[in-house]
C-alpha cells in the first residue's frame, strides 16, 4: 500500500499520486535480526525478501573514518562508501527492490530513464534477471557516455524532445516498469543505507548529495523507521547538498516555495544535476519538518574535495563529494564530538570503453516504438 | 620468517632469495573465530593484525553463482567478485599486508611497478596511511593510462629501459619498500581469498587468472594452509589461465621447463601480460605437485565471456574473463555437481580523467633520483 508523500492519500497511483506527489510505503514495523547482511538482518523493514545472489552483493558497504579530513575539520568524519556496490554506486539499493516489484507485478521488461549510474543498475539487475531492460536517453547523447551502461545488453533508445518530461513520459507506457529515481519501491532499497550506519555509529550528522531526491528520501525513511520501532533514541541532523550550478532545492528551500525548474545546470557533479527533481517538494517539507539543513557548493570545492577524499581512500565521482565540500559551512554545526556520516555515492571511474548502437525516436513516437 | 620457494632456505633475503627464487612465509597455524570480517574471523592466519579502518573495507567479497553461465556449461559456476574491493581488483589485499611490513620495518615511503590495478591500490593505502608512494612506469607511457593513480596523489617517475628489468631494479632500492606482484606479505593477504571461498562453498575447481603468479600463490598457499590445520579435508583443483598472447607459465608447464621470457605480449587482457612472471616457476612447480590444470585462452574468447560475465552481473576487465573463457577446455574435468569458483579479479571500469606530471629518468639514474 502506497501514500502520496505531499497529500497522504492511499493508493491513488502506481508510480505517482493524482496529485503529482511522489508515493512512498508506510514506515514498516518490526525488528532486527542477528545477520551480517543487511537484507536480512533487517528483513521486516523491506517490503521483499532479497537473498544474497538476489543483491548480487549490494549493501553492506564499509563506513571508514576519514583521517586525514577529520584532523583537518576537527570533527570525526566518516564516508559511506557506496563505490563498493555491484556497478559501482549505491543505486544497486534501490534497483533490487524495483526490480522485485516489477517481477511481482508479472512485468518482463523493466525501464529507467538515466544515462549514468542508474541506468548502469537497472540494465545489470535486468539482466542478471533475464528481464529485458529499456533505457531512456537523450536523443543527442555521445556514445561514450553509455559505456558501462551497453555491457549489461539492454535496448538503448534515445529520444528527442524535452529530457525533462521524458521522466513523466515514462510513466505513461504501461508495458515497461520503470525504476526511476523515485519509484517508491526503490525508495525502500535506500533505507538500507540508514540501517547500516545506524548500526555501526550514533551518527548525529548525516549528509546527503541530493539531486532527484530519492536517496534522500529513503536514508531519512529508514532512519525514522528505527526512531519509531525504538531501535535509536533520535534522528541524526540531515543535509541534503546540492551543487550551485543546480540547486533547485537549495533554493525552494530558502525561498521556503515550491521546487522549480533549474534553467541551464552547469556544474561538474553530472550525476546529482537533475534541473526538475521530481522528489524535490518531498525533500523540501522534511528538510522543514525536521529542522534539517540544505546547502550548495561550488565546483571548485568540489574538486578539491574529490581529491582530499581520494587521500583518505576513495576515489569518487565528483557529484559524492558534495557532502564533504559542504563541511566548512557546516561547521556552526558540528562540534569536535559529532559524528558526521557523508555519503559517498559513486566511483570516480567511468569509462568510454566500447561504442553501443543508439536507437532514436521523438516523444511523440516513443510508446509506438517500446510497445512491441 | 621467510623460506625460498625453490631452493627451500630460509631467510635468505628481503625481497628475493639469493638463488633468485620468490619467497613466502611458512604456513600458519590456527583457527578461525566468528566474525564477519575475514581480516578478523582469520586473524591466526595472517601475519598482522588488520582492523575494518586500516582495510578500508577490502576483502569479504560477494560469491556469486553465474545464473546463465551455469545454466549454460551445465555445472555450477560462481563467480568471486573481485571488483567490489576500494580500488576495484582483489590488489587491495594484498596491498594490505605490503604496506603493514613497511610500516613495521620503519620505511616512510613505499613503492610499486605497475601500470594498473596494483599501482592504484598501493597509491591508495599509502596515501590513506601517510606514506610517500612512488609508482613507477615506462617513460612513454600515455597520460590516460594514469587517470586513476594520480588522484591519490604519488610520484609518478616515468623510467625509460626495459621494463621488465625495472622490477628486478626497484628491489634494489634502500629507501623504499617494494610491494610489487610477489612480494611476501602481498601474498599473504592473497590468502583471504581462500578463506572466504572456503567458508561459503566446498568449491571442487578454482580458476585464477594468472600473470606474475602472486594471486596463484596466495590462493593455493590459503587453501593449504585450511587442510593443514584440518579446517578442509581436501584441496579443489586449481586452474591458472593466461592470455595466449602472452602464456610464459602454459607454456613452461607443457614443456616441463622454466619460465622464458614471453617475446612480444599481444593480448586485450593487458593486466595479466607480465611476459616474464617473476612466480611463474613457482606457479608451475605448484601445478605440478597439485595436478593442476594450466591452460591458455584467445581474445576472443575472453571477449565473448566478458560480455556473458556482464549479463550475470559483473563488468569485469578483460584480463578477469580468462577464467570463464577457459570453461569449454574444462569440461572434461568437470561434472554437473561440480562447483566451479572462477576469480573476477578487476573492475572493467578503468578510466581517463585527469592528465598527470610524470617525471622521467633512465633505469641507470633511478637510484639516484628515488633517494630523493
């Protein structure tokens, strides 16, 4: 049973509420058992059962104290390092438990409009499924960006036309189930995150890139899922970090209105650079809701923060070190016996290996074309 | 205590053993305790004591079992995900153990000869644990190819000379602790990969791509080390598969012979092209007493099962795809209730992002210039 996260009606769609709000689950009940792995361990808090080949390994990733930035921030800093996962971002989190929705619902083909870590998830689950997998990208893309993504074998189809409205396009071919960034059913996935470190740390601080939303939303589900089963005592402090060169939420967060649409993102953090975040009221009214912060940073620091990460022992992609880029301003905030958690969402490798063939149609023609 | 493993004598150098052969401690005593955490379930097993921090979360990799490869070969195929470790290939564990000797014996700087995997991961734990990190390679090496070293910021020193000859030069060097291909306690760390195969499945065939011979030594020398102390009752049949573009080991072990230098290495599986392995008699030395299989494969293939290895989930390197490549010559060895792990040693994202100063010298200068 799904709720709009923005007018709390039940089951008023399947990807999204008449409304236009996101869905999400109801907070789940439940305890925690004695396993190593997270989808065990924490089984009643997922709404499937995901064995070990099922997550391929996703999960359970180490949360290593950053030396060298805790001595240089006076804080004690710690990085979730989601490069370790299956294809190399904490996307895979997400991606099992869409993927065991769109099973469970009979679909034999599964979709998702991204061209970077998401799309590289959802065509490798889809794959290790045996489900075939559409991805959704621009008509104009370059090949080399779908390297890693053409590997896994799913149809590649670029489409012409507004990106943007590609995403609420998606939602609308009822052949396919598409994993995108907020499917409540990934959203899920991401509560993985929160049960992780809560078990590992009292975190009294937990930092999050925010693009779309989506892991945003799930880390602060999971983590007030524990706060209501009494698993901790209370919620760390959250911020979500945008880039300036996009930063619809920062900005609907200050202007305390509604998120609009980001005119030209520019910034090196690709990943995190969705100009329409369809997560992004949701994120807004918790951010509000539980006195949370929403910052922005520039791509100078976040360079700088990419390599000061790598020193610590991590190589990212510029869209994870946001977080850390962030921490100056978060310094009113922090003091020398917090417990700062900042995620690390993604490898800083990527690669142009191998050309892929790019089917293309226009919005208009894209249900014609995905329904055979 | 370090015992030669050709000619037997014991302690009879840093690196190297007078007669020339490579060197490894004596086999471990002990048992295994309940944690998660093979640095800790194994810690009897290892020479140094090795915390979740100092790891950086290397090791404790997913087993996977190959859905449509062992649907396909008819027996049971798991794959041992190597690409999930904090630089992307099973390197890190042995970096482990390389960089605990140098800090022991007092050494402030650490080095390696390497191009790859294996230069990323030591510029990664030096960094992480303070140390200078030298990494050298040949004087025409393209910029790209160092894309992911540099960011965790060592020296980079081009040599121009044979490169082959450079790994033989950097154990000469005094200021420096070399944790190249077969270095002792690299090794040593190569034997948690044993430990965790052994703990999940009674694996009756494991294949190791194979180049110097150091992950060869390390896997073999853990399962060893397992039946020695009565954790296993039996060994599995161990397989090195090489590139047939480059094959010195096959090669030498059909011909009853020692190791030659491989002329002209051809191969799209570049990281385990070391035309002249400096384990590779001791790799067929092993094969022989153990009544292993050494076998060869060609790029095609490894092409072909590098795609079949993506559609079960991982996107592995070239050089990582040997082993399932090798399956079809296997078949003879192998029935339906075999279960057959084949090592998938490196991520197939390696990438070009940032250009890097190298500096160069020739192979007569490198002493001079290093003692810097």
């Amino acid at each position: 049973m799904t709720r709009c996260v923005l007018c709390g009606e039940l089951d008023s769609g399947e990807y999204r509420c008449r409304c236009g709000g996101p869905l999400q689950l109801d907070h789940a009940v439940g305890s925690i058992v004695d396993e190593s792995d997270v989808w065990s361990s924490h089984r009643d808090y997922f709404p499937y059962d995901v064995s070990k080949e099922e997550s391929l390994g996703a999960g359970n990733t180490p949360l290593i104290k950053a030396r060298g930035l805790s001595n240089r921030s006076g804080t004690n800093l710690y990085l979730k390092n989601e490069t370790v996962n299956p294809t190399w971002s904490f996307k895979d989190r997400g991606t099992i438990m869409g993927v065991k929705r769109a099973m469970e619902l009979g679909h034999e083909r599964i979709g998702t409009v991204s061209t970077g870590n998401m799309a590289a998830s959802v065509a490798c689950y889809g794959a290790y499924n045996g489900l075939r997998t559409v991805v959704l990208v621009p008509g104009d893309i370059s090949q080399g960006k779908l390297g890693q993504i053409s590997i896994y074998g799913p149809e590649i189809l670029g489409v012409h036309g507004d990106y943007g409205d590609l995403y609420y396009e998606s939602l609308e071919l009822d052949d396919i189930y598409f994993i995108n960034s907020d499917d409540p059913y990934r959203i899920e996935g991401y509560k993985s995150i929160a049960f992780e470190i809560a078990q590992e740390i009292h975190a009294t601080h937990v930092i999050i890139p925010t693009s779309s939303g989506g892991s945003f939303r799930g880390i602060v589900k999971g983590y007030e899922e524990l706060l209501k089963n009494d698993i901790i005592s209370h919620l760390p402090k959250f911020a979500a970090v945008q880039a300036q060169g996009c930063s619809p939420i920062k900005l609907a967060y200050e202007e305390d209105g509604q998120v609009k649409r980001w005119k030209d993102p520019n910034t090196v953090a690709k990943a995190i650079s969705n100009p329409f975040p369809p997560s992004g009221d949701a994120v807004v009214n918790k951010l509000k809701e539980l006195e949370g912060l929403c910052l922005a940073v520039d791509d100078h620091d976040i360079l700088e923060a990419q390599i000061s990460i790598a020193r610590d022992g991590i190589y990212c992609q510029p869209a994870s070190a946001v977080g850390v880029a962030a921490i100056p301003q978060l310094m009113d905030h922090i003091g020398r016996d917090s417990k700062v958690v900042s995620l690390i969402t993604g490898s800083g490798m990527k690669v142009d290996v191998r050309s892929s063939n790019v089917d293309t149609v226009t919005l208009d023609g894209l249900r014609d074309r995905v329904s055979r």
